[in-house]
C-alpha cells in the first residue's frame, strides 16, 4: 500500500520564485544520481507538486496579461517597457 504523501509534498512555496529555486535545487539533486530509491520517488513527486504550481502561476499572469492588453497576448522581445 502506497505511502501518504509527505508534508513536503503538500505544502507549496510562497512564491513563484521559491517553487522554481527549490525545483532546481530538486532537479540538481536527482540528476545527481546519489539519491536512494524511495528519496527518487519522494523527490520526482515533489518535482510534479512544484511544476504544477509554476504552471498555474505563469498561467495567471498570461491571463493578466491578456486582459491589460484588451484580450490579445502580444509576443514580448524582452526590450519592450
């Protein structure tokens, strides 16, 4: 019978910017290579939390974006302000 998912897992990030931080930091570790079986699992589970959040979080400013925009995402070349 499959574990409850940890605290680890359900708890999410406060920020966009900490989701992607502890991500990468995720990520580094399960290339790694070093990590026991069961801590792959648990990490790639965190991994899907973590993506999901970032997912949704970009998600919302797209929408925000289209709105300020009057309903049309324009394509951004990182120059425009």
């Amino acid at each position: 019978m499959p574990k409850a998912a940890s605290k680890e897992s359900q708890t999410l990030p406060a920020s966009y910017e900490e989701a992607l931080a502890e991500l990468e930091q995720l990520v580094s570790r399960l290339e790694s290579g070093q990590l026991p079986l069961d801590e792959l699992l648990s990490g790639y589970q965190r991994g899907a939390v973590l993506l999901a959040f970032c997912q949704e979080r970009l998600q919302a400013v797209e929408d925000q974006i289209k709105v300020l925009d009057e309903g049309t995402l324009k394509p951004w070349s990182g120059q425009e302000l």
